[in-house]
C-alpha cells in the first residue's frame, strides 16, 4: 500500500507544496501582524549558516560590519528624490513615542542609504580615510501587500553593504566584485543554486541607483526570483547628503557609492529549487545538519552504539544530531528528517548492530543501503560532495532546459507563460516592449551581453533581455 503523502504535489500545487513545506519543516510561521513572520529554530538555523558563510566572504573583501538605527528620521529619505519616490509606498512611519506627538516622524528603515551617509559625511574627510567599506546584518521593514513566507513579508532579515569609494572605477568594479566573489561564489558553492548574472533594466534598478547588478535563478516551477542585488551609486547620494573628500591635489571631491544585499528570501529560495514532493533537499555545505543517526529501537546497546558514533562523527568534523527518542515511533522520526532535508540518515537497529551494519538514507539523489558502520566515516565526504554536485547540476539543467531564444514579444510571454524564461534582443524589446510585457505580469529579470557575461551598457548592441513571470 503506497504511503499517503505528506505535501501536496508541486505538480498539482506549486504554491500550496511550497506553503505545506515551509510549515511541515517547522521552519516559519506567519506572525501576528499580517506580512510579518516567526521564523522557527531550523529555519534560523538555515540563516544562521547563510550568514556565516556570507559574512566570511563579505569580510574578504575587506568590509568591516557596523551597525546603523532602525529608526531614520523621515527628512533623510527625502533628499534623494528617486529614492524616496521608489520606496514611498513601502514605508512604515513612527508618529508618536512616549505618549507623544514625534516632531518629526521616523521612518522603520526600509534599507540604510540615507542614514549611512548622514554618518559618512562625517566620517570621510580626506582621500585617507577611503575606500570607506561597511555592512550590517539588521532587519528591515517595506510595507508587503501581497505577502509570502520568506519571499515576501513587510519584515524581513539581511545584510547590506554600503561602500564609499574615490573614483567611478573603484566603486563599480568594488560592486562587481561582490556580486562575482561574495554573492555569486555563495550561490554556486553553498547553496548548490544556478543563476544568471545581469544588469536591471532602468526601469527594474534600485531606487537612487545608476546601474544596478542581479543575479536571477529559476526556481520549480519556472519562474524566476532575485536572489541578490549590487548597486552602483554613482554620486547620488553623495550629493544630497554632502560626502565629500580632499584629493591628493587639495580639492574637495564627492565620492562614489555601491550598496548591495541578501535576505531571508535566500531560505525561501533553497525551498522552491531544491524541495521535492518529499519536503526539503539541503545541500551539504549548507546543511546545520549535515548526517542525522536514528536509533530504530531503544535497545540499550543499539543507543550506546548511536551515540558513539555521532560522536566519532562530529570528532571528525561532520554538522550531526543524534537522534535517540525511541518513544517516538521510528517512522514518523524519519518522516520528519525526510522533510526537513538533512541530507544523510544513518540508521541503525538491533539487528545492523549484530551485522555491524547501518543503514545509509541520502535524501538529495534517494536510496538506502547498508554499509559496514566502521566505514561511515570514511564514506562519508565523498557522499557530501557528491550530493552537493547533483543539485546544482540539476539546478543549472532546469534552467538550461526551460529557456527559449525568441525573436518576438509574443514568443517571450508564450514562453514565460509556459513556465520557463525568453532570451530575446534588447533591441528587438527595448522600453517598449518591457511595458507591454508587464500589463502580463512579465519582467525583464535582467540583460546579459551576447556572450552571457554582464554588459557595461544596458543598450549595447547585441545585449540579450532574459524575459519571465517572477516571484
């Protein structure tokens, strides 16, 4: 008798699997103000991991972390005039504290740009104290109508970086190199995730920016998310809040900005490219847990076995729980592990033990089988490697296999509608076309040049729209 299933199928309900799934997986629930979230212990746990990773490589670059205030007075946001016109509708504001009228309202920051250079205009004076390199991993609040567990929700976490710099060359190739060595590095050898790197069209790019840089992925179902953005400021804000520097020649010169971030929408992410009907798949690298030991029966010997070797392998270290709640029935144990997508279950019960056998589960490619217990040990990193490989090998072949070159607009929202993503010309597209798509519910995601690397111009000949419905 074939076993009930414990999600709705993606095939049958992509967004209803993927709400059964954050659930089921205990990794958030919906808070109690609508759009906000409660993110559980193993959900954390994944943000935990992303964050160290990203932090490491974050401070590679030399870019130190700091912390600015969540509540910005309102006048900062107005100085920009593109920047609060594009967050306008997003933000929350503080009228009153301490039973009183405010005299100026605040603004819950909806991202740091403004108070950051409040406070770099104090702190750059001279050539010397530049390249000006900060970041911060906060909370942020936009105001979501539409909301959706870690895609989507008026609060959510990240890091952005903010960076001052002494020339456009600086500052662009300083936001180029965090989306290659930070953004990109973590994408492909962490998250197992294959993306396309690309420039936002103007109409897609941030808000007070004058280029900004993306990396999209497919996700199950087709369509597209943005997992990250770089910026370029070029010396926007610089202008409006006065940050300036004396040259090595004595003049007083404006800088030039990047800012960049990642958020919480990274979990939401790993769920939609790697879940299966199964429930989570986490990539090795990634994993808090990376190997779970199950003891099938309470058996005194079987659960000295379970704990010696979890300790063996956290020894030589592997990320292990030990599973030993044997009042719990053993099914419904694996079940949960299943769900929450630790990549390898050892298993082991009265009868492997007199085999000195276990048995191995990998949940990323599926299949048991027994295996001597001293050799788990050894066994084990070649395992990890290898699942790590397959799902980004089946991460970048869903994209491959679901993007289609056209030469029309009506091809690319056939083809976006079908549940893929449009390779067409920018100069077939142009403005234009991006308006028409969008009274579908279709974007540009990005523009990539004719040889898939990122354009120093959005309107250079041969530069290539990637067209798709996204999250």
């Amino acid at each position: 008798m074939a076993k009930a299933p414990v999600l709705t199928p993606r095939a049958d309900d992509f967004p209803r699997w993927y709400q059964d799934l954050i659930n089921k997986a205990e990794l958030a629930d919906n808070g109690p103000v609508r759009g906000t979230m409660v993110i559980r212990p193993y959900g954390y746990g994944l943000w935990e991991r992303m964050q160290a990773e990203m932090d490491a490589r974050i401070k590679g670059t030399g870019t130190e972390n700091a912390y600015f205030p969540l509540l910005i007075p309102q006048s900062y946001l107005t100085r920009e005039a593109d920047h609060v016109e594009g967050f306008a509708p997003e933000l929350a504001v503080v009228t009153h504290g301490g039973g009183k009228e405010l005299e100026e309202p605040a603004v819950v920051r909806p991202t740091s740009e403004t108070i950051v250079n409040e406070y770099f205009s104090k702190w750059v004076q001279s050539y010397r104290d530049l390249p000006l390199l900060i970041n911060q991993w906060a909370n942020v609040v936009r105001w979501e109508l539409r909301p959706r567990l870690f895609l989507r929700t008026s609060e959510f976490l990240w890091q952005e970086g903010h960076t001052a710099h002494a020339t456009y060359e600086e500052a662009r190739d300083f936001a180029a190199r965090i989306q290659r060595e930070v953004y990109g590095d973590f994408l492909e050898n962490v998250l197992a995730i294959d993306f396309v790197s690309g420039r936002k069209t103007v109409k897609e790019r941030f808000a007070g920016a004058v280029n900004t840089l993306t990396l999209e992925s497919m996700m199950g179902d087709g369509k597209a998310l943005q997992m990250v953005t770089s910026h370029e400021l070029g010396q926007n804000f610089a202008k409006a809040f006065n940050t300036r520097y004396l040259s090595k020649e004595g003049t007083q010169e404006l800088v030039w900005q990047t800012s960049w971030g990642s958020t919480t929408r990274m979990i939401g992410a790993l769920v939609m490219t790697h879940g299966d009907d199964d429930g989570l798949r986490v990539p090795p690298r990634l994993a808090q847990v990376q190997v779970v030991v199950l003891a099938i029966k309470g058996d005194e010997a079987v659960l000295a076995k379970v704990r010696e070797l979890g300790d063996r392998l956290r020894a030589a270290g592997f990320r292990v729980r030990v599973d030993d709640r044997t009042d719990v029935p053993f099914g419904r144990r694996a079940v949960d592990w299943e769900l929450k997508g630790v990549p390898v279950r050892v298993e082991i019960g009265p009868r492997d033990l007199e085999n000195g056998t276990a048995m191995l589960a990998r949940r990323i490619p599926g299949g048991k089988e027994p295996v001597a217990i001293d050799a788990i040990e050894a066994l084990l990193p070649a395992v990890l490697e290898e699942d790590q490989a397959l799902l980004l090998r089946q991460s970048r072949e869903r994209r491959e296999s679901r993007t289609t070159d056209v030469s029309t607009i009506e091809e690319a929202a056939e083809a976006a509608a079908a549940g893929g993503w449009a390779r067409i010309p920018w100069a077939t597209l142009g403005e234009e076309g991006e308006a028409r798509l969008a009274e579908q519910s279709l974007t540009v995601r990005c523009l990539i040049a004719e040889d898939g690397s990122v354009p120093d111009d959005g309107d250079a000949p041969g530069n290539v729209a990637i067209v798709a419905r996204a999250y």
